[in-house]
C-alpha cells in the first residue's frame, strides 16, 4: 500500500464531510442567480413605479390649487358665482382632486410594497451569500487537504501529476506576463515622449534652416534668433535623449538600442557658439543633426511598435492564463475527486504505464490496460506550448557585448532657452490600440528591422527669397556664394 493510499484513508472522514457539504454548492449558486435576476426585474419596476409616483403627486398638487381656486376668489370662481354653479364648480374639482389622490395613494402602496418585496430579496440574498462562503471555506479546506494528500507524486497517477505541473507553468507565464505588461506600458510612454521631443528638434531645426529676418539686409538680429532655436533644439535632444534612456532601462531587451542614441559622437551638441564670428561648419552640423534625428525619429517609431506589439500580446495572453488556470484547477480537482472515490472504494491502482525503445508500453501492461480508460493516463506526457513567451534574455546580454550603453546626459537642462514651435508643438501620438483577449496576437513579435540609413535625404527646404549681407550668418553662407 503506498504513501497516497494510506493518506487517502486518513483524511476520509474529512473528505466524506466536505464532500457532503459542498454536494449542496450548485443549488446555493442556482437560487443566487435566480434572485439576482428577480432584483434585477424588481428594480427595474421600482424605477417605473417612481415615476409614475412623482407623476401622479404633481397631479394630485394640480388638483388640490384647482380646488383651492374655486372656493377662493378667481376668475373661474366668479365666473361660476354669477351663473349659480359655484357649488357645482366645487364640488366637480373636489371630485377631481378625491380621484388624483387615491390615485396617488394607490401608486404609493404598490410602490412601498415593491420596496418590501426588495427588501426581503436582499435578506434572502445575504442569507445565500453566507451559504456561499461557507461553501467557499470548505472548498478552500478541501483544497488544502488535496494539496497535503498529493504533495508527493505518485506514478500510479500521471494525468494529476501532469495538471499539477501545467498550473505551475501556466501561474509562472501569468506571473511574467503581468510584469512585463507594466514594462511594456511605461517604456511605451517613454518613447512616445522622445518622438514628441525628436519632432519638436526637427520644427526648430526646419526653422533655423528656412529663417528669413525681417531686416531683408541682415544683421546681427538674425544670427541671435537662429543660434536662439539652436539652443532650444539641444535641450529637446537632451531630453529625447533622457526618455529613450528610461525606456531602455525599464525594458532592456528592446532591439537596436544602439541605433537610438542621438547624443554620442554629436558634433551639433558639442561645439562652442562665438558671437563674433560663425563658422560654416554650423550649417553642415545643423543639416546633419536633421538627417540623425529624422533616422532616430523612425527607428523610435519602429521600437514602438515592436513594444505595443509585446504589449497587447502580454495583455492578451494574462487573460487566456487566467482562464487557463481556472479551468486546469477545475480539471485537477475533478481527477483528485476521481482518485479518492476510486481508493475508498477499494479499486486497485491503475497500471503503470512505461515506454518502451519503440515509444509503445510492455505487453503485460497494455494486456491490463484494457480494463482502465485510456484517457485518465498519459503513458508520455509532452508539456502544452507555452501562452506566453517572455522577451529572451539573450537580447539583453547582446545588446551590453555590442557596446550599446546609453549615454549620460548632463545634469540640468533647464538652462538652455524655451522656444514654442506652433506647428508641429503639439503632436499627436495614437495610444496603443486595446484589443480583447480573442484578437490578441498568440505569438511573441519580431523586432522590426532597423533603419540605419535615411533612405528620403531631407533636401525639401526652399531657400529663402533675400542675400544675406551678414558674414556670420553660416546658415545662408552657402547660398550667398551660390548666387555671387
């Protein structure tokens, strides 16, 4: 007789007892739905029933003034004085008025008695609600029994052994993909902040670009306010910079984080600003600064979508665990009840079932298999693929071995000039799209491939329609030789 046995026939009195109880659970849950949909109905008519109330005691107040007129003096009253019919006029709205209010009076006592019938409903539904609790701790008992009767494994009874393991496995994807779901969220906000930020650096970089003074002769005016967006565009890099830098750290495992960094080896940010004199490589930094943010500002775009992608593939896939898990659980208790009544009863264990060379159990075994039903057992068990797949780690060790550290940033930021971009200031990012469990991807995505080169150069700035006079002006220096 092995370990199980002898732990089944110790806890059967327990068993036997909340088995008995918990025979009762389907009934307490019927009559819980049955009364839930009678308030549901019940509400629904004291809501009618008010109106009409509130409908019928504003009537009722008309008829009371109407009574209230006629025995005082009115128009209508002195009208049916001089007639003679001042009596009759009374006694016709006092009859009005008796009709209004027992109408009222009746629509008041139905409606009370509607209040009554909901009342007694919440007293009967509490008291099924205690039932429902107590059948709720039993099973909890129950549970607790189970899992201290099938603590060990025994190989008399695979398919236990084989959902016991699935819940694990399942509990530990749900685990994962509630964790992620969260890292998935923030780095997701993060990069739409960079792409607000690398979309506000090419506004002030195209208007630097495309500047016309209104002094059409130039002077100094037009240098301050284009060296003005300049220095505004480096503080909305620095602060692309630090978003991109907090997605990377919230999700390490995004591709190419290389490809994201628009501050290293960037001459646009490092070189000295000299009021008296510009040097034309500003205009050759400025142009290759728009080229690098537009590059950066896709590949954002595209670990944005590899990122939502994950998301909703996380999201999706918490909620299939969940059912998963609940129907295993079910399944499980369902085979542990199977394996005590089949010990209580004095059946004998099922045969073991073991693969041979050729993946086909012994002839002894399978000679006594017949008398068991095939699909309690799994001779071999293979595992269900997994709901969720978890970026792989090897995506982050890869990324740290190609040197893909994110730069450092400098310490305050709120030195540099704010300047307001009215076109392109307040760009819309579309939120990730929310998708119910049944359209949720079932696979884990594919990063996107990178874009490591600007395949649409940005040539489209029309030239400004004046010659610059002003020598240091490096930004139109190039078009000042052009038309000499």
């Amino acid at each position: 007789m092995t370990s199980l046995v002898h732990s089944i026939y110790d806890n059967a009195s327990q068993y036997r007892k909340l088995s008995h109880e918990l025979s009762r659970e389907s009934e307490s849950i019927n009559e819980m739905r049955s009364i839930n949909n009678e308030r549901t109905l019940l509400k629904q008519r004291i809501q009618a029933k008010q109106a009409d109330l509130r409908t019928l005691e504003a009537q009722s107040k008309k008829e009371f003034d109407e009574v209230r007129k006629a025995r005082h003096l009115s128009l209508r009253s002195a009208a049916a004085a001089l007639k003679g019919k001042k009596k009759e006029l009374i006694a016709k709205e006092e009859a009005r008025y008796q009709q209004a209010f027992e109408n009222e009076q009746r629509c008041k006592t139905e409606y009370e008695e509607l209040c009554g019938a909901l009342s007694r409903l919440d007293m009967q539904s509490e008291g099924v609600q205690r039932q429902l609790d107590q059948f709720n701790r039993d099973r909890e008992l129950l549970n607790r029994m189970y899992d201290q009767v099938f603590s060990n494994n025994d190989p008399a009874y695979p398919l236990e052994t084989q959902l016991k393991t699935e819940i694990h496995n399942y509990t530990e994807q749900r685990r994962l993909a509630q964790r992620d779901s969260g890292r998935f969220r923030d780095a997701d906000h993060n990069l739409g902040q960079a792409l607000r930020e690398t979309v506000r650096v090419s506004a002030l970089l195209d208007a630097c670009l495309t500047y016309v003074p209104f002094d059409i002769f130039g002077g100094t005016t037009v240098d301050v306010q284009q060296v003005i967006y300049v220095e505004a565009a480096r503080k909305h890099v620095y602060e692309a910079q630090r978003r991109i830098n907090i997605a990377c750290t919230v999700l390490p495992e995004i591709p190419n984080p290389a490809l994201l960094n628009v501050v290293s080896s960037n001459r646009f940010l490092t070189m000295q600003f000299n009021s008296t004199f510009i040097d034309t490589t500003w205009q050759a930094a400025t142009h290759e600064m728009l080229y690098r943010i537009v590059l950066v500002q896709r590949n954002i775009e595209n670990s944005m979508t590899w990122t939502r992608q994950y998301m909703q593939y996380a999201e999706g896939a918490v909620a299939k665990l969940d059912q998963a898990i609940e129907n295993t659980k079910k399944s499980l208790e369902k085979e542990r009840k199977r394996i005590f009544e089949r010990v209580l009863a004095g059946a004998p264990p099922p045969p073991q079932i073991t693969d041979t060379a050729g993946g086909s159990s012994s002839a002894s075994t399978s000679a006594n298999a017949s008398n068991y039903d095939d699909s309690l057992f799994s001779p071999s068990y293979d595992a269900p693929p997994p709901v969720y797949e978890a970026p792989p780690a090897s995506q982050i060790a890869q990324n740290s071995s190609n040197g893909n550290v994110m730069p450092p940033l400098p310490t305050n930021n709120s030195s540099f000039p704010s300047v307001n971009t009215p076109p392109m200031d307040n760009i819309n990012i579309e939120p990730p799209i929310q998708l119910s469990p049944s359209q949720a991807p079932t696979h884990p995505p594919r990063p996107i491939t990178p874009v490591t080169s600007n395949p649409d150069p940005i040539s489209s700035y029309p030239p400004p329609q004046y010659v610059s006079q002003n020598g240091n002006n490096p930004f139109q220096q190039g078009r000042r030789e052009t038309t000499q």
